[in-house]
C-alpha cells in the first residue's frame, strides 16, 4: 500500500501551489479508495447469483428468476446467471425463455 508523506519546514507558511498539490494528492487516495472497496450495502452480481441459487433450492423459481435478473443486470455477462435463469424457467414450463437463456450461458462458456 503507498503511503505519502507530506513535510513541511515548522512555523513556514505553505505556498498555494503547495496546498493545491497536496490536495490533489489526497483526492486521487480518495478517488482510488471508492474504486476498491464497493459502497456500504452494495449487492454484486455474485451475490444475487447465489441468492438465486438459494432461492432455486428453496423451489421459489418465480423470486429466483428476479434475483437472477439483478445479476444480469449488474453483469450481463456472468454466465452462471444466465444457466441458473434457464434451469428456473424451464422448471416453470416457459422453455423457449428457458432455451434462449442456457443458450446464452453455453455461448458465454458455462458448462456444467
């Protein structure tokens, strides 16, 4: 982890261009912090994957298939979502939602 230290000559007035540097250099730490840790309470498109799951198990086919729905929303691309979709649907009898859905998780590499 970089640190940055900032010093300064005691009883010294610091220059604006000085005040204005360090500044920039505490926001890029701030800015680069937001960017690593997701917010407080934020779900991500594995967590509403895995609820899906837990839902699926529970035969709550209709909550799962909106958990699922969240996962694709926040990573349309996360295959496992699209497989976990396909296998609610056809559980409800909707297959060729069900269909297009395990297509879709075949063509972004699931396999199972």
């Amino acid at each position: 982890m970089a640190t940055f230290a900032i010093s300064r000559p005691v009883g010294k007035r610091i220059s604006c261009e000085h005040f204005f540097e360090t500044m920039k250099l505490i926001l890029v730490a701030f800015i680069l912090l937001l960017m690593a840790v997701p917010t407080f309470g934020q779900q991500t498109a594995a967590y509403w994957c895995t609820k899906g799951n837990a839902l699926a198990k529970l035969v709550k086919h209709d909550d799962a298939i909106k958990a699922y729905d969240e996962a694709l929303r926040l990573n349309p691309k996360l295959a496992a979502a699209w497989n976990g979709k396909g296998t609610a649907l056809k559980l409800l009898g909707r297959f060729a939602d069900a269909n297009a859905a395990l297509a879709k998780a075949k063509e972004l590499g699931y396999s199972r």
